[in-house]
C-alpha cells in the first residue's frame, strides 16, 4: 500500500492538489457488471461540496465527476474505473501571504521538512479537498454493497465545539447544514458558528458514522482486523485526532460484565463491540465515532516561525471552513464503505461467499 | 498487506497459535549490518510475559525468543530473520467447556462465522498470546532507531476501571505491576485489582505510550499518514475499542486559537497534535492514548447461545488475565516501534536521508 | 500489487481503454524535486506513437500527455503526478464486425469468459495503446535514474519474422522505422513488411534492450529478483511470450567453465549474467531478450466462434500493426526503466545510499 | 510485496539460510476447511531432496516437514501456516575457501556489495536449498486446485546440455533421475553426468512445466497477467536465465495465421498460446519452458578477485549438484501452483466463481 492509494483488493489511487488542473483517482479491482454513470455518484459530492451554506467555504465548486474509464454501455467492466473532477475556483492569490511561513497546526511545516518542497496553493495536496475522490469512490462501494448485502451507511454529526447534539431521528440529518440528527437546536448551532466566523476562529466537532447489514465474517484476525482498518481509515481523514469502535474509551471504566454483548437465539442484546469482535464482523451494525479537530487556518493572528527559522505572524485569508467537520459525514461514511468492501472482496477471495449469521436484534438507538 | 503482515518495508509476518506448538513471526527488510542477538529482545518480552505477578494471567511460560535466520556472525544480514518461540505451559483441557459455546465479547463467535472452523484452545489464533511474536519484532525496530536516530519508546497505564492513575514520574513504571507511572497509588490499584479477581469479573484500562527522539518528516500525506498507521497498529492490538493521537477527543471542544501549536525559533509552544501533522511526524514527540476493553473471558455465568443457535450459560474457567491492559504497555510500544520503523526506510526511500527539523522545545509533561 | 499498478515504491497506476476518452496513470512515490515537464516524457511518447511509418497502424494520435498533479513550479513535489492522454482517433465502428466472435490469438475471447463483459472498441482494455502510458512514466523514471546514477536505457530489433538483423551500430536505431540498429538491411525489412500487409497477415518479432551504468546491488534476493521483476515487466508487455537475460537459453548447452563471468581486478570478463547474479544486479549491463508474437488481427479470414458456441469465421478490418514488435523498443525500455527506478528506491530504503562496484570492463558488443 | 513473500492473496513468506539452524516459510491465506497433514507435503519434498542419486549433492537432508501452526484437527483454519525445516547436515568448512573471494557466476558478489555483509555458508540465502520451503507450500496450493478445480501440475526435463531429450512418457518422469518422459536416452544422460563430474565442470538444462485443468479467466489484465507472473515466479527460481510460455521464442518467425489458434466449438485448434491470451488464462494448458544455467560453484579453477579486489583463483569443493537443473522440475511445478493458486483467489475476490469455459479439445502433445 503506497501513501496514495487506499484498500488491498478494491484499490482507490488518489491524485492532485487544491488548486491544479484537476483530482481524482482510479479505482481497480471493481467488480464487474455493476451499473454505473456520474448520476451515481454524484449525490454524495453534492453532500461533500463547498459552499452550500454560510457555515462551510464560500469556494464554488461544481465538484462535477467524469468517468474516464472502467464503464462500457453502462456498466463496469472489471478494469480501472478513473473518476476526473476538475477544479474550478482556484485563488491562489488568496495564499500568497502564507507561502513563506508554517501555520500553526497545519501540514506547511511538514510537507516543507518531509519534501524540501510544497505546493502552497490552498494547502496543494494536504487540503482536505482530496476526499471529494474518496466520496466518489465511496459512492460506487456503496452501491455494490448494497446491492450485493443490503448494506447501508449513515451518519450525523454529535457535538460541535462545546455543544452536544441530542439524538432525535435520522431523519433530520439531510434537513441542516451540520448533518446533525436533530432539529431543535439547530438555531442554536448556527448562532455558535455565526458567533465563531465573526471571531476569525474555529472549532473541532464529533461525528458518529455507521453500517448497517454487514454481513457478518468480515475482517482478518490479526493486523487486518475490521476495525484496524476502520481506525486507519478514519484516521487518514484530514483532521481527524480519535477513533472510537463501538462502546470506544467508555470501555475503559466498564466491567467485563457489563462490556460483552450477551447473545440470545435472537441475536446480541447490546452492541458495545460496535459490530466487530476479534477484528471480524458480528453482523452487528459498525459503529465508530471520531474527533475533528479545529481548522488550522484561522484569521486571528498567531505566533509562528518562516522559512528561515525567524519569529514570523500568521493570519490566514482566503476561503477556509471553520469547523471542517461540518462536511466531514459524507467522508467518513465513505471511508467506512471503502474498508468494508475491500473486506467484502478479501472475505470471498479465502472463504468463498459470505456467511449468514444467525438471527439478530435491532441495534441499539444511536448514542453520542 | 495481507492479515498476518505487519508494516511495508520492515515487514512482520507473524504465525502460531495460544496452544499450538510455537509461536513467532517473520521480519522481511530489516536493514543489515544491525549487531542483533536474542539478548536484544528478550527484556521486552519478558516485561509482557505472563505469571508475573498475580494480577495477571498465571501461565507459566518464559517466552524464550530463539533466532532462527537472518544473522550471521551476530549482525543481521538483510535478509529474513525468523523469530520463534515455543509454547511450553498449554493446558488445553481447561478450555473444553468453550468449544460448543461463544463467549459473550470474543472472537469466538466471529471466527466460527468465518471460517466455519476454530481452534478452541486458548483462543487459537485471537488469543494475545500472538502480540508477543510482536513485542520481539518491536524489539529489533528499537534497536535500530535508537542507533540511527536516538528515537525511543515509553509507555505507561493512565487509569484502570474507574480509577484515574495520577503521572508522578516514569521512573516508577517498571517498579509496579501496572506499569503506572505513580508510587502513591499501587496499593489502591492492587486492593481494585484483587477485588475484581474475587468477583470473577474484569475491567478496561487506558494507556498513554510516547515516541522521543522521532525525525521530521516521517508519513505519508494521504493515506499511510502517521498517525494512521498507529491508529491501524493501535486498534490492531487484541481488545483495544478506541485511540487518540495528542489531544485526541479533548480537541472537539477546543478552538483553532487553542488547538495549533504555535511555533517559535526555539520549537513549539505546545504538542496538541501529538507530533503528527497532515499525517506526517513534526519532529515532537508522538503521543497516543489507547482504550482497552474488559478481558471477555470471566468466571460470572453470561448468557449466549451455543452453535446451534440455542441458548446457553457460558462460565470461563481457564487461566485469564482479568484486566488484559496490565500486560499491554510494551505491546503498544513496539507496536509504535514498529510503525515509525516502517516509515523511517519508507522515508528513506522515496526523500533520501532524514530531514534535521528546526530545534525544538522539550515536549510538554505527560498528562492522561 | 494489484493488476494495473507496476512496481512497490515507485507505483505507477494505468488506466484507460482504446477507444475511451481517455488513457493515463498515476505515478506515486516519486522523489520530490526532480525538475520536471511534458517536454521530458513527449518524447518517448513520440518514439511509440502510431502513424510514423507505413509500416504501423495508420491511427492518428498525437499522444500529447499533460500533467495533472504532482508538480509544482516545475519541479515534482514528491505527491502523485497524474498524466493524462486524451484519445482523439477513435473508430469504433470499425470494429463493429469483431463484437460477436472471438479473434483467433486475441484477449477477446479471456475477457469475455473472466468478466462476462467486455470493450470491444479497439481491444478496449487489452490494447497495446495501454502501453503509452508506461512509457510515459517510464520517462520520469528515466531522467531520475540518468541524473542521480548515469544509468541509460537502449534497445533495438534483433530479428524481424525470419529475418534476423545484424548489429552494425547503435546509432542506427533512431535512423529507421523498425529500431534496427542497422543500415544495410532496411531496405529488405521493408520490402518483407510490405508483402506482409498485402498478405493481409501479421509477424513476430525479438527484441534487445539494455541498461547501462546501473548501480551494483539492486535486486531482492529471493523473489524479488532484478531478473524476475524484469522478467515480470517484459511478459506484461502486449504480444510477449519469452524473456531471456544474458545468455539466455543458450546457457543451457554452455558448461559452468563457460558460463560464468571471471572477474578481474578491472571488471567483469564477459556478461553471460546479463548484469544480474543471484537476482542482484553487478554493475554490468543488463542485457535482455524478447520474443514478440504475430499481431492476432489480421485482415486474412479465420476459424472461431462466436459468443453462443458456433463456427463462425473471423476477419479483422481497422486499423492494425502487422508487427506489434516495431514500436515495443521504446516500451520495453520503459518498462526495463520502471524496474530499475523502483529498485534503486527499495534499496535505498534497506541499505541506503547505493553502493559503487570494484572497477569495470565495457560490456561486450551487443549480441542477438 | 516484499523480496521474501510471494504473491497477493495466498501468500508465501520464505526465511533460512542454508546452513542456519532452519528454513522454512509462513503460508497466509489458505482457505480454511482443507484437510492437511505432513503427509500431504513430505512426498514433493523428497522428490526435490538432494543426495536421491549420485547426478546431484551428496548432501544427506531428510527435509522433514513440521506444520508449526494453522492446522487444526487435520484442517486448515484460515490462519497462518508455518511450515518448518530443520537443516541437519551443515558442513560449513568446506566453504572457507570462498570466503574471501568471489566465485564466477555467483551470487556472492552482488550480495557483498548489497548487503556489505554475507552470510558464506552453503551460499546462505542465495542457496538453491531456500526452494524447499517453497516447494511444500506448493504442494498445499496443488491439493487445494486439485480437489476445487481438478487441476494438476506435471513437469520433465527436455534438454541436459547439449542434449536434447524426445518426449516418449509422462510415465517415465518419477523412473529416472533426470525428471526426463523419456526411457530409451536415459544411459546416456548418466554417462554425460559422470564424464561432467570427472571433469569438475557443471552444465546447464531446459524443461517444461504445465498446468492442466486450469480454468479459464484467471490473470490479470495489464499487469499481473498470468504469463507475466508465471514469468516471474521461473525466473525466481536460483539459476533460471530464461522463460517461455507456449511458442516463446519460435513466435518471433511465425505468421499471424500460424500463431493465433482457432477456435472451434469444441475447443481451439493448438496451444501457441500456451494458455494465456492477453493475460488470462483460456481454460487450455499452461505450457512454459525455462533455461537453467550451469551451477557456478564447480572444481575447476577460475579467475576472480578477492575482496581487497586483487586477483584470485577459485576453486570449490564442498557439495554441489553439476546441474542444477536436474532437481528443478519438482520446484518449478511449485512455483506454477503458487501463481494457479494465488490468481483462483484473486479471480473469486473480483469476478466470484470461476468461470466454466466452452469445450475443448485435449492439449497437444508435449514438444520441446
């Protein structure tokens, strides 16, 4: 596995950079017959893109996804699908002040030690504009596996800054800008982030992201496991600082007792594994919460260094979101379809079909 | 990367079974001309060894690490060194009264479901029995960053159960049972501990483990990201639900003015990123935290089914360790060895020699 | 290493069919700072391209690459550099007739079977235009590996069909339209292919490509051979069944006295080795052989069947080579480039900075 | 994949030198469920075992197999099996003599200048002896194709230097020592190898190897094509200087209309393609040839230089087979599985069930 390219058998390499020509990746070993056009995929960037409320980067991109190769009449064939979003809004102007010098909490200080070369143009390759090709790539995971398993993948958004957000349905999460599954405080969340765009600051948020129908079997016991891979995934998002897998640091305080999920001829009683036991899946819903931290690029000024090692001020202007986890739901939903279709395809390469469990329980209401 | 390899470059295979004739493991790419000899890694294992004290499990085996290849002459020669490790102290007919049942939150359950066929004994293959093949490979990666680098490795337990361990100094960790960085507060944790073996239950456990001395630059921008990779080795290890890198979940509350350690000619002014930023190493030192769940094998009856699908009660009797995170500070430091191993020759590779990063203020005290 | 990504460290993804939009791959983990342009990689494009003779297919491509990503202000950034190759000449009708039968010799009929689907505009997938591409990363590789080494790459026709082609002088190579390093006997080779076509049959082809001034010890001993991933590379190559390297098959008549290659203080006595010994190169030249088969569509009718399991009788009209073996130089050398390139990098990763060879004696004149 | 793991999916992880303590390999991604003892192992090792008659080393190796993991009451569980050899005849001083200096044709150069260290006994890890542990994990692979595929694998020698050997028998392969189908030139093979050994000099062989049963759409299609697999996994094998797969080298003056062969309802017409069209397996025979080269290590002195780089004569005694070639056709069946295997696996990930081609005739009669 090379730095850019994520999975083992459902492969998605990614390229480009913030404000070149264009991103996109290629995804190879695809099954084939699977039917497939933009229109699949383009929903899920729509829920990623720029710009779609006050509260996320003013940017305007269409985030507009041609397939260049893999599709023949209609369906894949079994050969490299490569999805092509070109940019369009670049202001590399915008950037010119931050070119000789390192934000605080930003990837400019070590893309420049790692590489002795960065491109600075609205973060080159460390924004988080690269998961737009992952959402994309998500997308036709997604689509096989529910056509293939039933499976489904959601997510909301569970506490932004100091503010936790009650659950209260699913059904409101496409209903505001945070992805939030709630619809009282929603006022209350766009004050905060009003008040904290006004500050020039930022703030970190808390997502839950799930599966739903995974067939159970999944995942390799030993580094492999579901969950390894699960954290790594989510992990590699930008920003992201913690993962959790089911009951997560809470089961530091549990009893044994209290921990393993009882099982009944009906199924688990509880889910505090979060779908994954022994890094293989229970069949259970996939459950994982992570932690976004603060944008790094913020308007109030901060203590720094310059290319010459010299005290330097920063501020950063330019488009920038102020809580990057507003848009991080669709990432780490897609992120999740990717691992658990890379497992979906390594299950059955060693073992054949995939198993049916035995019957089970509905999961638990979601808890942040 | 298959399920049983750890790592791109330094490379870790690892094989055996709880109760099978040996464990050990495969190390694939280690540099040559390394003056290595079991003397090098057998302190680590014996820090993780079992029967060392009764908190933990009381099989008696010595983990004795026999060097099978790849050293000639005392100095590895590039090529595969192959580490075993016999099992001694298998006492398989304590585990009979398992075979028909699953164990409320063990891989039991799964690996039936996956492969149709388990190896009951011990656990076969998910026992953590098979992280000591790891501590030995971790041992070797050590050697060689301390000599190349001057990196080292330090872990420390941070709360058992309910009960938060204060940081007094690291000097006391190897003196106590927990590897907790305290004096004041052993006798409380062993009067818990003891407790909780007379109630045939079992508690989680949270672990803070730091690398010093970590070269600027190491990590790869998208995927293979630093702190993925240790998020992926971390979630990898038996029984652990949740990690963080530096500020972890404490960064959803915190703001961009609070989060982004600024910078001054001296270093930086804090370490909320835990020595890792776009996914590439600062040069700080790297600080991670780890939850580890209940051990799922206790002496209180639990209910499940067996593999008809029929209810049971299930009851472990065997040789468990109530609180597997005791035994699990010097596996999460090679684990960490092992992932800042992979990435210093991935480093090598793709940017030549190390980056020499601008000078640096002492890392902060450790804090849970 | 899945089915369209070539090499470990330095990786490069293909993607595209024939008569798709467009072809390209993605090269990850390419050293940062290399100055680089599409003026460096046109011209290897240039050598490959269709329609600079008469005696190749009369498609009309510029092969114009652009770069997408990667490269920043000239130099390459050390992230992923997309090159893209837009189609311009597609006909798809043309090959309207070959959609129902499978093409004696020809992936049709493999495709078909493994997928159950398949492209048939152009060979889709299977075409040898799949093969610009690699050339073009073959380039970077090139310049990377002649600045920080001195290492080349050449290669040249040996025998077309029956007619073997004495070597008279490297010189000649760029001089004719079959890469023969040889003035004398173009005229006849000429002649040959213009009866050939008005056969309305194709031909094969042997090949010669080498490199000079590779460094000594690249080369995994066990299985990643030099020779094997050479070997690995070649046979990849479209229309390729046989790779020899050195002596080739005829060391199996040759006696050990023979065989190997004495040394002198000054260098090797022959290269019978073809510059590799024990899968690690010596700092000779690697020398290596391939046999290309005949083009499988050809305008002359045969037998085959079609897509239910009847005769049906195959004739191949569009736009084909007569002989695949007249443009495969400038791929092979790519391709000989690619392994060397990721080479290097792995052994810098293991061993670090390459290491110089006793003296050297100049290889022997080239040989078919 | 690393230097010491061969393949994607069913992967083997080689360790040993050859007069270390042990060799031995790690098998990760055996389906689970398939009987396997010792038994089903031992037989293809003994028939590569040195010291079977007086043609080859006079080295006295049980080569006894020991499954160190993975195996569970006579089945394979889906984890790693470790298979392991215990070396027992090393008689390390009979190679002093070449410790400081190079023999011509040998690896021991390019590792010196590698690795800067070697390990000189037995030629260490650039001893043929490393193919055992492969050919046992070969013979895992052969039982699994046979019982899911009905495939099998059969190898003879065609050619003992300048002797070329007529096909009579498949038959007669396990009567002789040389793996030669022939009955009738047998005397004469003998009476070669003993005026060779007379004369302290070694020579080179050819053979053939075939898979037959194999299905139909298994390879890849640019890359990790069949062939181009196959080509890498025979020029692995110690002393393999070249590879052809069907026609090979008779393809280059071959027509169009020769080579491509047709198709009929009840299956193609000839094998030219050896089994593989655009690198997928066409359900036909694999058929490959590959040319071994005289061993280096022989009685006769030859010029080298030492390792100070001074001139030097070199002579070697210890044991040595006069033709390595003669022991090979049990590894290269092996290593034929080992590509079979790996790509059955990697085809049921992508495609699910094998494929079930259309009839066809039986595979032409072996030629040279």
């Amino acid at each position: 596995m090379s730095g850019s390219t994520f999975g083992q058998l459902f492969r998605v390499t990614n390229f480009g950079e913030s404000h070149g020509p264009a991103i996109g990746c290629v995804i190879d070993g695809c099954p084939p017959g699977l039917a497939l056009s933009e229109a699949d995929i383009q929903p899920d960037l729509d829920r990623r893109r720029p710009g779609t409320s006050r509260h996320v980067t003013q940017r305007n991109e269409p985030d507009a996804v041609e397939i260049l190769s893999g599709v023949y009449e209609g369906q894949t064939t079994g050969t490299p699908i490569c999805l092509l979003i070109r940019n369009t809004d670049q202001r590399s102007k915008d950037y010119g002040n931050i070119v000789q010098t390192f934000r605080p909490g930003h990837a400019d200080y070590t893309y420049w030690h790692k590489y002795g070369i960065r491109d600075p143009r609205g973060g080159g390759r460390s924004s988080a504009r690269l998961t737009a090709p992952m959402v994309a790539a998500g997308a036709v995971a997604k689509k096989w596996l529910a056509q293939q398993h039933g499976t489904t993948f959601r997510g909301c958004m569970t506490q932004l800054g100091e503010i936790e957000i009650p659950f209260e349905s699913w059904d409101h999460v496409p209903r505001n800008p945070f992805f939030a599954a709630n619809a009282s405080d929603i006022a209350r969340l766009e004050d905060y982030m009003d008040a904290l765009r006004k500050a020039g600051d930022s703030v970190g948020a808390r997502l839950r992201v799930e599966a739903l129908g995974v067939p159970v079997g999944l995942g390799e016991p030993l580094f492999d496991k579901l969950d390894a891979d699960i954290a790594y995934a989510m992990m590699g998002i930008n920003a992201v600082k913690g993962v959790e897998i089911g009951a997560g640091f809470a089961c530091v305080a549990q009893k044994g007792t209290e921990h393993g999920d009882e099982l009944t001829p009906q199924g688990f009683r509880s889910n505090n594994a979060g779908g994954v036991l022994g890094g293989i899946s229970t069949g259970q819903d996939l459950v994982v919460h992570l932690a976004i931290k603060p944008t790094s690029s913020i308007r109030t000024p901060r203590q720094s260094i310059d290319l010459q090692g010299q005290p330097a001020t920063v501020e950063t202007f330019g488009r920038h979101d102020p809580c990057v986890g507003i848009r991080a739901t669709p990432i780490a939903e897609a992120m999740l379809a990717l691992v658990v279709m890379d497992h979906a395809l390594r299950h059955r390469a060693q073992c054949g079909d995939v198993s049916v469990a035995t019957p089970q329980i509905p999961a638990r209401a979601p808890q942040a």
